[in-house]
C-alpha cells in the first residue's frame, strides 16, 4: 500500500549500466582469466586490467563465476551471429572458419577461453561442454549428406574440433593480414576431408 510519505520519498536513481562499460569489462575479464584462470584471478585484478574499480564491475556482474560465464555466452553468441549470417548467402566450407576467425579477432582472449580454457575449470566444464554440443549440431548438418552411420558422429565431433583448433592455431601463429588466405587454405582442407570421407 503506498502512503502519502511514500510518494514525498525522494526517488533514488539507480546508475546506468553503459553497454561499453560492459563490453569492456568482458575484454579485461577474458584476458584476465586467459592469463591466470579463474581461481587465481580475482574480481581486483579484472577491475585493475579495465581501469575502473570493483564496485563498477560488481555494478554489471554479480559474482566472478557470473563475468567468467557471461565472457563465454559473449563470444559463443557473437559466433552462432555471424555463423548463422555467413550460411545465411549458401553453406560455403568456408563460413564456419570465416566466422570461428572473426570473433577470434574481436575477441582473441575470449575464444581461448571458451574453446581451449573452459572445459578444465571444474566449475564451467559442464556448461562449456554444453555450448560446444550446441556448435557440433552445425557440423552434423554438414557431414550427414556426405558420411553414414556409423561414422557421421565421429565426422561431425572431428570437423568441428579441427575448426576450432585450426582457428586457435593461427589466432597463436598467423599474421592478421593473412587471414584471407588462411580461410581460403582452411576450406580446401575441409572440402578435402569431407570428401576422403564419404561413404555410399
């Protein structure tokens, strides 16, 4: 029941969370975590790595484990998003790795998380595998046409993970401005794959 003191109260403005403070938080947050993992690196280090403080970080994210999974959800979103708008112009052998490569670019901490650093956190293990089962369902798509049973499972589990470790590879090896030219090596490898492996 609202009384006539309550109206007189005055209204407390609650701060507002700025969408690039919170892009920014999850850069430094990846980094951080890419660098030292998610028991040694705390809330402090993060708040230090993106210049503002801990209340501001606590302002956008709950909990540490809430940055750490919200760094994940970011950069696998971002990826099902231009996936799904490469395949969108006809399912090329290049569009998964097109994609996988440009948010590796935008965000190459983060893509280390998720596909390589994820899965050894006890905490996040489950939910990185889940996103990873979510990804593979994209390979299987592929791979029925050309593989039978028994081997689609294993093609559509081995092409997804040759993907992502192409992609993690040249995130650590290859130049940037020859990221066209990885692509295109990377799609006549996956055309040749697939074919090797086709069944009848």
């Amino acid at each position: 029941m609202t009384t006539a003191l309550d109206q007189t109260k005055p209204r407390i403005a609650k701060p507002k969370r700025s969408p690039e403070r919170r892009a920014a938080i999850l850069q430094a947050a990846a980094h951080a975590f890419a660098q030292s993992g998610y028991a040694a690196t705390s809330v402090d280090d993060v708040a230090a790595a993106a210049g503002i403080t801990k209340l501001i970080v606590y302002r956008h994210f709950d909990t540490k484990e809430a940055l750490y999974r919200a760094v994940l959800e970011q950069v696998f979103e971002r990826q099902a998003e231009l996936f799904l708008e490469s395949i969108s112009h006809g399912l090329q052998a290049g569009s998964a790795s097109a994609a996988l490569l440009h948010v590796g670019r935008e965000w190459p901490d983060g893509f280390r998380l998720l596909w390589r650093h994820a899965t050894r956190e006890p905490q996040f293990a489950d939910y990185a595998h889940e996103l990873r089962e979510t990804a593979v369902s994209a390979a299987r798509a592929v791979v029925e046409p050309f593989v039978a049973a028994p081997y689609a499972e294993w093609a559509a589990q081995t092409l997804f993970d040759h993907i992502v470790d192409a992609v993690l590879n040249w995130l650590d090896h290859g130049n940037p401005k020859d990221d066209e030219a990885f692509v295109a090596l990377e799609a006549a490898a996956l055309r040749a794959t697939i074919v090797s492996w086709t069944t009848h």
